[in-house]
C-alpha cells in the first residue's frame, strides 16, 4: 500500500501523525485508526518514516503547498487555510493551475508524492501562492 494512502486513513480517521524534533514519529488517537489501516501502517513504516523525514527541513512554501494538498484530498482539516483559499479565489485558481502543471508533468494519482513532479514552472506558482498566503494572512490578523 502506498504511504500517502496509508498516511491519509491515519489522518481521516481522526487520528495524528506527525514528526516530534526528536525525529521520532508520534501517533495522537490511535484508538481512532481503523485495524486494517494500522496493519498497512505497521507493513510501511519504514516507508513512513523516510517521507515525515524528507520534510524535516521543507521550506515554508513547500509545508504551505503541502497542507494546501492535504486540505484538498481531505486528509487534514485546515480551517485557516480552507477560509483563506475559499476568500481568495485568484489563490485558489493559481493552486488549480500548479496542480494542472504536475498533471502535465505526470502526476496523476494523489496518493504520489507530487515533489518528484515538479518543475521550474509549478515553482514559480507555488512562489505565488505562498506569497499569497502570507499578505492574507497579514491581512486578516
């Protein structure tokens, strides 16, 4: 099973995973994670590790994209960003159109890893969207 698929059942579920500074990963309402899920997860895990690993030290736009991403598979509930992107339709547009860029690029199943199809074009959006993301932000403290 592939590790966004197993990660996103975690999160559904009303559970939470996440990587502590200690670069142990934490598991907050396990009571809540399906027994099938749990066992994929427990097949995968190294695999879990390697991805909470690899955004160790993402920048804040690659964490904003990403939650931006888990928002729209319905993974996680942001609600701060889902009033931002739902306020802010040139914002929503432009993440259609990056989105668009990876599809172009072969992205076509969300359960992917989108980074590895990425390109200089789908960036410079992504540069875009963050600085969006900020001015409203900063607009609506």
């Amino acid at each position: 099973m592939q590790v966004l698929k197993v990660l996103s059942g975690i999160w559904k579920s009303g559970a939470e995973m996440n990587l502590l500074p200690t670069d142990e990963i934490e598991l907050k309402y396990n009571d809540r994670v399906p027994a099938e899920i749990m066992s994929a997860a427990e097949k995968v895990f190294p695999e879990i590790e390697k991805w909470f690993a690899s955004w160790k030290d993402a920048s804040p736009v690659n964490i904003t994209i990403r939650k931006m991403v888990h928002q729209a598979c319905g993974w996680q509930d942001n609600p701060k960003l889902n009033e931002w992107i739902c306020t802010d339709s040139e914002s929503l547009t432009l993440f259609i159109q990056w989105q668009e860029s990876l599809a172009k690029n072969g992205w076509d199943d969300i359960y992917s890893d989108y980074r590895q199809f990425e390109n200089d074009e789908s960036n410079v959006m992504k540069q875009k969207i963050y600085e969006r993301a900020i001015l409203y932000a900063n607009q609506n403290k």
